[in-house]
C-alpha cells in the first residue's frame, strides 16, 4: 500500500527548508567537500586509509586499490580481491580466476559488501570460491570524488543523474577490469546497482564484456515503492526544492539536507525511530553491531539530481532517461520532447541472469519486480533463475547473517554454470 504525503506537506516542506538556505542566488548551486579545497580534491584511497586497509586486508586478503576515469572525467575508486585467504584458492575456469564486478547501491559504497565478517560477505565469499573480485564506487561517494579538472565543491561536479551511471562510469569500469584480466565479466548489482546495470545492458553497452549478471533487490520500476519515508520524500518532490534552492550534492550527513530529511520524519506517516525499516523494510537477518557499522559508514553522498530522477521514475511508473521538466529541453538533451524509455526486455534474451528478491521489501516490493519479470518474459527460460525469499528485505542481500546459505552459495553456483 502506498503512503500519500499529508495535505499540505510540500508547502510547509518547503518553508522549513526554505529557512535553512539563507540568501540562496538564483541559478546557483552549492557542493560540500570535506578536507581543502582545489582540483581533484576529494578523499583519495591509499594503502593506507582506503577500503583495502580498513576490511579487507585486515582479514588476511589479498587486496589493490585502482582509480579508474570515465570519459567525462570522474576519477572512480575500486578494490580488486584477486585470491581467496587460502593459499591455492581453487581456479574457476582453466588457468585464469573469473572476474566478478559488484556495483553497491543508493547512498552507499563499495564498503557496504564488506560489513559482515570474511564467512559472511559476499566478496570475500567469492574469493574463497576462487573468483577475481572487483568492488565499483559509484561518482560522488567516499573515494570517487576526484575529477580531472571539477571540484566536489562546485555546482558542476553533481551535475549528472543515474543515466550518467549508466552511460559513463559502468562501461569504465568494465573496460578497465575486462583490459586488467582479458576475461569476460560476472557483474552483481545491488539496488541502484541493479537499476544501473539493467538500463545499461538494455542499451548494449557491455555487450562485449559481460557474461552473466545476477540482481539483488532490483529496482527497476518503482511505482509501487511502500517504505513510508521514501515515498515521502518522491511525493514532495524534494529533489526539485532542492534542487531550486541550489544544493547540488545530496549528503544526509551534512545540513541542509540532515536537517530536511528529520523534518520530514516528524510527519505522522513516517517512523525514523528505526531508520533502517523505514526506509528498506522489515529485514530479518541482521547482526545489531553490523547495522551500527552500515549506520556508522553509510550513508553515502550522490547528486540531487540523481534523486530528482529516481523520484521522477517513482511517480511516472515508467523508467526513462532524466526529465529536464520542459519540451524545450528535452528537445536540446534527446532530440525529442519526452525523455527516452529505457527498454529492459532489450537485454539480449540469451544472457545468463540471476534474480533474487524479498517479500518485506519495501524498495525492491513484489508488484514491481513482477513488472521486471513480466520485462524479461521471452527470456531464455534456461538463462533466467529467479529466486524468491519470503523474510527478506532490502538489507538482508548484503549484510544478512543467513544470505551465504540462502543466496551467495546460488551466485556462486550460478556464475560456475557458466563456464
């Protein structure tokens, strides 16, 4: 059931927040970046302070950082584990270790596969089972806010949506593992990182490069969105206010967005006692101390406009390319006065996919993966497992005590019938 915004709630949602911007210029927008200011700036990965030190090779793994540039100049961070902890870990095809890429979700990084211990998180898992893994950070998180020539701190910088996901930072890093490992690609997406990959190989972008995908918790199409302060959040077109009163990145760590978002949960419909629920749904599987470590790592920055545009496909019902809210410049963007649609049952029909969802998911909730499936429906019906759990929710994918049991053995076996 979809939760309605109160009579009321945009315009009052936009007073309040309008009292937090103070003297905000027309046409101007402002980013936020921690440490000093100038060209590339923003936290670059090192041996020392990346994700590679902080949860991997602590666990006794091998484990490299790279930075990989788009073609429109964002300089992104990844993690490759190429052996499992076991000396000798077992090859999975001939002499060379199959590569698997993981792309995290919305409002996390890389960091978030990594959370539960190496017995229970997917990467490590993988290693184990003797894949090449390779973890992707999404533009604008953590360790990707490095750009050739922009600023974190300028407007410019989070000028781009989940379309620029789709177009620039997925091909990059397929290229740049395909290039690493001469081998054809498994790829893993969670939430957004389904979404992403979905759209992308609709479009034929890794038609070369790819070898199966699995989807967990996919959101494709997101009308039937039931997390409370979710739907909130889309119905009050927050991406929009704020996007006119000029804040470029979206950061709930940071005012004015903190600051609106607790707002928005003094709003009867919403409960943020227990944020994760409101948000993801009702998990099942989750370890106390590992939901205060995603709360203490996440959540993660993106563009505004990247949430302007999941909530354009959230009220529209439908999955398009960004909506620039005039003919006119939709005209200038696409050559034509609607935003172009995204056709998911493009995806070449004989692709080796893997689908897995939850019945308490309130993000990735049954109507619409049925809109998915229906997509997908002259599939190769031996080329499509789908997989369905009837206690899990959003979070329960990543960092759930049972998913090795109940999801990551399948993946792995799954990716091993590819051979």
């Amino acid at each position: 059931m979809q939760v309605m915004a109160p009579p009321g709630l945009l315009s009052l949602a936009m007073l309040g927040f309008c009292l937090l911007v103070l003297e905000v210029e027309p046409n101007r927008a402002y980013g936020s970046s921690r440490g000093s200011f100038g060209r590339n700036n923003g936290a670059a990965a090192s041996e020392v302070n990346g994700i590679c030190a902080n949860a991997v090779t602590i666990h006794g793994y091998k484990c490299r950082e790279h930075e990989v540039t788009t073609q429109d100049g964002y300089i992104l961070n990844m993690q490759r584990i190429p052996e499992g902890r076991v000396t000798g870990s077992s090859s999975t095809g001939g002499n060379k270790k199959q590569p698997v890429l993981m792309q995290h979700g919305l409002l996390v990084d890389g960091k978030t596969w990594l959370l539960n211990s190496p017995e229970q998180n997917l990467p490590m898992i993988l290693a184990d089972k003797g894949f090449d893994v390779w973890i992707a950070n999404a533009r604008g998180t953590r360790f990707s806010r490095k750009h050739v020539s922009l600023d974190p701190a300028q407007k410019e910088f989070w000028n781009w949506s989940w379309d620029e996901l789709v177009s620039y930072d997925l091909p990059a890093v397929f290229d740049f593992v395909f290039n690493q490992t001469g081998q054809k690609i498994h790829y893993i997406g969670h939430s957004q990182g389904t979404l992403i990959g979905l759209t992308s190989f609709s479009e034929g972008h890794q038609a070369d490069t790819l070898k199966s995908a699995a989807f967990l918790s996919p959101i494709a199409y997101l009308s039937h969105i039931t997390s409370p302060l979710v739907v909130v959040i889309a119905r009050a077109f927050v991406g929009e206010i704020t996007t006119l009163l000029g804040v470029a990145e979206f950061n709930p760590k940071e005012q004015p967005t903190s600051i609106f978002l607790k707002t928005l949960c003094n709003y009867p419909v919403v409960d943020c006692s227990d944020i994760v629920t409101a948000v993801t749904g009702k998990n099942c599987c989750l370890n106390s101390s590992i939901v205060d470590l995603a709360i203490k790592n996440e959540p993660q920055p993106t563009a505004t406009k990247n949430i302007v545009h999941l909530a354009q496909n959230f009220r529209d019902g439908v999955i398009t390319k960004f909506n620039y809210g005039s003919a006119d410049y939709n005209l200038m963007h696409y050559g034509e006065a609607k935003p172009p649609i995204y056709n998911i049952s493009n995806i070449p029909h004989d692709l080796p996919i893997f689908i897995s969802y939850g019945g308490q998911d309130a993000l990735s909730d049954i109507p619409d993966v049925q809109l998915l499936l229906d997509s997908l429906k002259f599939h190769d019906v031996n080329k499509l497992v789908i997989q369905y759990i009837e206690d899990y929710a959003h979070v329960d994918f990543v960092m759930g005590i049972n998913a090795k049991d109940i999801v990551y053995n399948q993946i792995v076996q799954f990716f091993k019938n590819q051979q």
